[in-house]
C-alpha cells in the first residue's frame, strides 16, 4: 500500500468514526392524530381552581399552553384573594414539575422505597384495613389529613364510619386554636371569624402576623392595603405589638417591642388606660380592676406612656380592630391573651363591625394540637396498626421533638403515605401512594361560610399518580369486600363523587361554577353578646434553662410549615427582613451577639430540653434581648443536594419544642422553651443578598410621615433651597424607566419571586444556589 492511500484511509475512517460518535440517537415524532378539544397549539387556556398550598383557600387562574400549565395568578372574581397571590402560590407551579416528585407507588425495602404496581400498593393497604375491620379492631385504623372540608371531608368522613375507624384527625401545624376558645369564652361560639381589616381606622395588632401567614394573609393583607393607604387626605393607623420586627412589624406605623409571652398584660392594660381615660363603657372596668399599667409597663418593657398613646389612639378609633394569635407568640396564656383582645373589640363597638361572626373560617374543623398528640401516644403504645398520612401532611417535620412522632411510627406495623414528594414522614412509611398535585385534581374547597371554591385539573398528571379520592374509594372498597357501583362507597372515581354533590346545587350552571371557580354569596353577620368578667393573663411558661433565652418559632413567609419548601424559587426569594437565601438562621440580639463575640456566619449550637441545631448566626439590634428567633418551614428536597451541602443537624425550630400546650385551648405552644447558645467554631456564611441595612447617608430611601407632610405643605413646596452645584444639571433625553411602590400597600415579595423565572414559558427555570446568589 502507498503512503498516500494509507493516509486518505486513516484520515476518511477517522472522520467517520468521530460523525459516528456524535450523532444523536434516533427519536420518533408521533402525530396527535386526535388532539384535545381544549389545546390549540400556541394559544393559552385559562382553568380556574382553588390553591391548596396553604388553608387561606385562594382563587386562582392557571394559564395552560399546549397542555402545560406555565403561568399561576390569583382569580380576580373569587372573594378572597381578588386576583392576588401570594409568592407561595406563584411558586405552586415549580412543584407540579419538581424531579423529586415519585413516578408511582412505591414500598419500603429496607433502607429504601422500590416501585411497586398500584394494584399491588392499594391491594395491600385494603387487605390491611379489612383484616382489621373483621378482626373488630377497626379503631386500630387511624387517618391524618390537611384541612379538608365539602367534598373531601365528607367522603373522608364517610371511608371513616364505613371501615370503622377512629375518627379523622384533621391535622394543620398552624391551628389556632386559642383564637376559637376565647370566642367560645366571650362570645359562645367556638369559631374564627371574619376580621374586616379594611373597615378599620386603627387596627391594633398583638403579634398577628396577617401580612405573612396568619389565616388568611392574602385577603386580610389586601383588605389592610385598602384601609391603610392614603386616600381622601387621610389614611389608617396600623400598631403592632411584637417581640422581634417581623414582616408585618415592619409594615406598621408604630412598632411596639415587648417582652416574649407578655401580649395579653400589654392588651388588658390598654384596656385600663382606656377605662380610666373615659374612652369606653365603664361596665369594662370590672373586667381590668385588678390591671396596674405601670407594673405592666415594668413586666412588659413597653412604657406606660406608650400604653397611654395606644389606648388613646385606639379608644378613638371608628372603629379599631385588635387582632392577635400569631403562631409565633402563641403560649401557654395564648387563651387568656386572645380574650383580652376579644374584651378590646367588644368595648369599642368592633363586634359586627369589623369583627364579624357568621362568615366563619374554616379552621373551626382544626382538630386541636391535645388531640393530635393523644394520637402519637396511641400509635407508641401499639394501639395503631394501620395509619393513612394524606397529602400536605408531613408531622415527622411539624410536630414538636418532644412528642417523638418518629419513634412512634416505628410502632405502627403499616404507616401509608400519600406525599407525592420525599419528605422526613415518607422515610418512615412502608407504603407511598403518590396524589396527584391540586393542579391536577378535581375538588372544593370552602375558606369561609358562603365560599365555596371549584377545584377542576388544569392539566393531566405527568407522573403515576392518583386522585387521593380515588385512592381511598378503592382502598375503602377492598376493605369492605365490595363490588364499585355498590357498598357505601359505590363511586368509580372521585370527579363521579364530586359531580353527584355539585350536580343538586348548581344543576345546569355546572359549567359557569367552573368557570367562575365556584360559588358565594353574602353571608350576613350573626348578632353575639359578650360576657364580662375579670380576666387574669398569666405569664407564659417556658421550659428549659431559665438563664436561656426564649426562643420565637415564626413560620415563614416562603415556606409556610414547610410544606413549600421544595421549591428552589422559593430559596432563592430572599427573606424580607435579613434578605438571606437558602439557608436558615439564628436571630441573635445585638446585645447576646456581643457578650459571646458572635458575627455574622458563626455557627451556634441552639440546645433545649428536647433536641439541639446547628445555625449560622445573624446578629440582629431590633429583636428583643431575651429572646432568638428561628424560621419554621426551612428543610432541603433531595434535588437541592446539587446546590447545596445539607446542614450537619436539621434546620427546624420545631424539633426543639417539647409539646407544651395551652390548657385552655388545647393549641400548642409554639413560645414555650428557652435555649442556650453555644459557638461551635465553624463559620456557614449566609447568602444575603444586601450586606447592610445602613444607607451610609445616601439618603436611598426617605420617609415622611403624614403629620410631616401637611406641615410642610403649609410651609412651601420642598426644593426651594437647592444646595449650589459647580455642575450642570443633568439632562436625560428620551423616554426613562421607574417604578414606585407603595409600601403601605405591597410588602408581599411576589414581584421578587416572579422576577426569579427565567422565562414565563419555562416552568423549570434555572437556580444558582447559595454560593452564586
């Protein structure tokens, strides 16, 4: 062979050996020979649904495009919400497409969870319930759910009687169970009613936080938008009472720094001053007789000046609202505080006003934190052989480390859950079974009496999952022995259950319910009577070193109980008041920060009684100095493990709870354990995004408040006195770009999270991770 022939050979085989390598492997373009009546290519369908990633129960309009949902906003005609959302419910849409999500059921073998078929899944969990049933030990069969009511509830209800279960456990981390019992106490109806912030002239907050999760924050913030705006040449007045300033403190007016636990003792004395002032009905005198405002002033921190101005601000008002509750200053005397605030309302005519019984929430159907713990001490002491965990419930993370639910799972022979995502109560169920996503289901929901929201899919399931109505309809059936079309459970499919309930009520508008996103009506305010009597606020116990320091569990504005922390959206939103991302803190008083030479990025050791964490320090000068605050709701999903490095301790507040409750109410308390700081020595910097909260006087940011600002409207027009520049002024031709925003009425972080898509078609848009951010 030639030289040359062996080159053009090498040379030709090396080239086609390389084209060889890099070609794709080949793909087939199936036609869709019979395409969905509602898809056409390009142009976007709207479907209107409820969101469920929180109890609020808000509107919402999905935008489908080419059968993918690619865009969530609130639903202008649902009463709730009005066409707002939260950042938690922008983000909803990441989960749908989150890669944790289980591709089908799956079974616990050893370590781990295998594929399973769903035959198989169901089979096995409907022998297990119907060997029980049988056997006459159907209280043995216990099943946890989220707040559920229509539909939903009553099915559940009925799966219930029918195997003969123990009754459901309606299971939400946030109960607020104290609001109830004070109104069961003052007002004889163990209810949450419907406070109408935007009636109010001052609303008087003792740690409500109704602008980040507290009940229903996107309709009570946008009703306190429209109340507290500047309109007509006045605007209202907004005081908050709180130990740490959170989101919503810093959106007040007058921010009041108390001492931890101290809410009811500060409301009883604004009460007095405003008795002694001669503000109110002197028949309320005899419920603050024993009220002395300057030992609460000594108690409290807060000075019996500001209570005097509190109480003037408010005796004043027509009308006031007082509101309280929060999670975060929820105690042991939570009870006693809430009725002190229900005592505020009732003096200065709020009740019916803006205090309205009769459109009440739903979270009256909240089982109490009492009961849910009665629960996991039947399931330690072997008296749950079957438990049903459905969808939205995660107690392995939300329940307090005192009550040691893991431990007594392991005691239960068969755990079933219904997540369709990993989490920390998964890892110890034997069954999975997968629910669709609520974008993918068919359902109602009801927030408030005369609302009623129509959940309808906006899009098919892209995994192997199941309606979890359909799940326990077959599951139900299997147990019983029965045949579909007949039993108690005769349904073939929950949308046919659904449909059965609807079809009496709106008969032929069916479709207008659909499109509208349910139905409502006005509901007109039922009359009460408070009864007066002396009320003692007792102070909150903590347990632990009472050297500590109180700890403050606050539930987070981007994670809710955790249940949305999957979402990288979510982590890379930056926390409103520290602007860190992904990961979690310690909120460390100036004054602490100091004595145990801590900065920023330092690592504390957090210990209580019941459990310790691990969190990088941030040194905060407007926390109160005898307390910490923790986030609730930060946890990793198994994809973040690419972007981050998962903490050697978990990141939750609530594993350091022991499962105090308040006697009176039966809620947990979530301010009930004091803690010690330790350094550790290693340092995990924060991702924040803005260093510092000094503008280094740049002026960046300038306020005037509205007494200022009509002073110098009779004075002059401001700029009358330009400082005298060597330069010329400045010209910009052309068009120029600016926004304003009003944060009186918007401090709610959904631009911020909308702004973190990359595109609006792309629901799986790109994250960075701490180290990037």
């Amino acid at each position: 062979m030639k030289r040359r022939d062996f080159f053009k050979i090498v040379t030709t085989s090396g080239a086609a050996a390389a084209v060889a390598g890099c070609q794709q492997s080949a793909e087939r373009i199936l036609p869709l020979v019979v395409p969905n009546e509602q898809i056409v290519p390009g142009v976007a369908t709207y479907f209107a649904t409820v969101c469920r990633e929180c109890p609020a129960g808000c509107g919402v309009l999905a935008r489908n495009r080419d059968g993918r949902v690619v865009k969530l906003e609130g639903n202008p005609d649902h009463p709730v919400n009005q066409g707002a959302l939260c950042v938690r419910g922008q983000a909803a849409l990441q989960q749908v497409y989150h890669p944790d999500r289980f591709t089908g059921p799956q079974r616990r073998d050893g370590d781990a969870l295998k594929a399973m078929p769903w035959d198989e899944a169901l089979k096995l969990v409907a022998d297990k319930a119907g060997e029980l049933r049988k056997a006459g030990k159907g209280r043995a069969i216990a099943i946890v759910t989220q707040l559920e009511n229509g539909s939903q509830a009553v099915l559940l209800d009925r799966w219930v009687q029918s195997v003969g279960a123990r009754p459901r456990v309606t299971f939400e981390p946030f109960g607020y169970e104290a609001i109830r019992a004070a109104n069961h106490q003052v007002f004889g109806r163990d209810v949450v009613p419907y406070y109408a912030f935007e009636d109010a002239e001052v609303v008087l907050s003792f740690g409500a936080d109704f602008i980040e999760t507290w009940l229903s924050n996107v309709g009570y913030a946008r009703s306190f938008a429209r109340s507290h705006g500047f309109a007509g040449g006045r605007a209202g007045t907004f005081i908050h009472v709180e130990p740490r300033q959170s989101v919503t403190a810093s959106n007040a007016d007058h921010w009041v720094r108390n001492a931890p636990g101290t809410e009811g003792l500060v409301a009883l004395a604004v009460l007095k001053s405003m008795v002694d002032q001669g503000l109110v009905d002197r028949r309320f005198a005899e419920a603050v007789a024993a009220v002395n405002v300057e030992k609460t002033a000594e108690a409290s921190g807060v000075s019996a000046e500001a209570i005097k101005q509190m109480a003037q601000m408010f005796g004043h008002a027509k009308p006031g609202l007082a509101v309280g509750g929060g999670a975060a200053v929820t105690g042991t005397n939570a009870t006693a505080t809430q009725t002190a605030i229900n005592l505020l309302n009732a003096a200065t005519g709020a009740i019916g006003k803006t205090v309205r019984f009769g459109p009440d929430a739903a979270w009256s159907r909240v089982t109490p934190f009492a009961e849910v713990a009665q629960l996991v001490q039947a399931m330690a002491k072997g008296e749950v052989e079957l438990l049903l965990l459905g969808p939205g419930v995660n107690p392995a993370f939300t329940l307090p480390g005192g009550l040691k639910f893991a431990d007594a799972a392991r005691k239960v022979p068969l755990v079933a859950s219904f997540a369709n995502q990993p989490d920390e109560t998964t890892a110890l169920a034997h069954v999975v079974l997968p629910a669709n996503h609520w974008l993918e289901s068919w359902g109602d929901y009801s927030p408030r009496e005369g609302v009623v929201g129509l959940m309808q899919p906006a899009m098919s399931p892209i995994r192997d999952s199941l309606p979890f109505g359909d799940a326990l309809l077959r599951i139900g059936r299997g147990a019983l022995g029965a045949e579909e079309g007949k039993g108690p459970l005769p349904w073939p499919t929950f949308q046919a259950y659904l449909t059965a309930q609807w079809e009496p009520l709106v008969k032929d508008k069916w479709a207008a319910a659909l499109q509208q996103g349910g139905v409502w009506r006005d509901t007109i305010a039922a009359a009460v009577t408070p009864r007066l009597a002396a009320v003692d606020v007792p102070a909150a116990k903590l347990e632990g070193d009472g050297t500590g320091l109180a700890l403050i569990a606050y539930p987070s504005l981007r994670f809710y109980d955790g249940r949305t922390a999957g979402s990288s959206w979510l982590h890379e939103t930056p926390d409103m008041m520290t602007q860190a991302t992904w990961d979690a803190w310690v909120e460390v008083p100036s004054e602490t920060a100091t004595k145990l030479g801590v900065a920023n990025g330092d690592v504390l050791r957090v210990s209580s009684p019941h459990g310790t964490v691990e969190l990088p320090a941030y040194v905060s000068p407007t926390i109160h100095p005898g307390a910490v605050a923790i986030p609730i709701g930060h946890r990793y999903s198994p994809f973040h493990r690419r972007y981050v490095t998962p903490a050697p301790t978990t990141m939750n507040p609530v594993s350091l709870l022991g499962g105090t409750v308040d006697p009176a109410s039966g809620g947990l308390a979530y301010l009930g354990v004091k803690v010690t700081l330790a350094k550790t020595g290693a340092r995990r910097p924060l991702a924040i995004l803005q260093a510092t909260h000094d503008q280094d006087d740049r002026e960046l940011v300038r306020e005037v408040d509205l007494a200022a600002a009509r002073e110098q409207a009779l004075r002059g027009k401001p700029g009358l006195h330009e400082p005298i520049s060597m330069y010329p002024d400045q010209q910009y031709p052309g068009y120029r770009w600016g926004m304003v925003i009003d944060t009186d009425l918007c401090r709610c972080s959904v631009s911020t999270a909308k702004l973190r898509r990359a595109s609006p078609s792309a629901p799986s848009s790109p994250r960075i991770g701490p180290t990037k951010a």
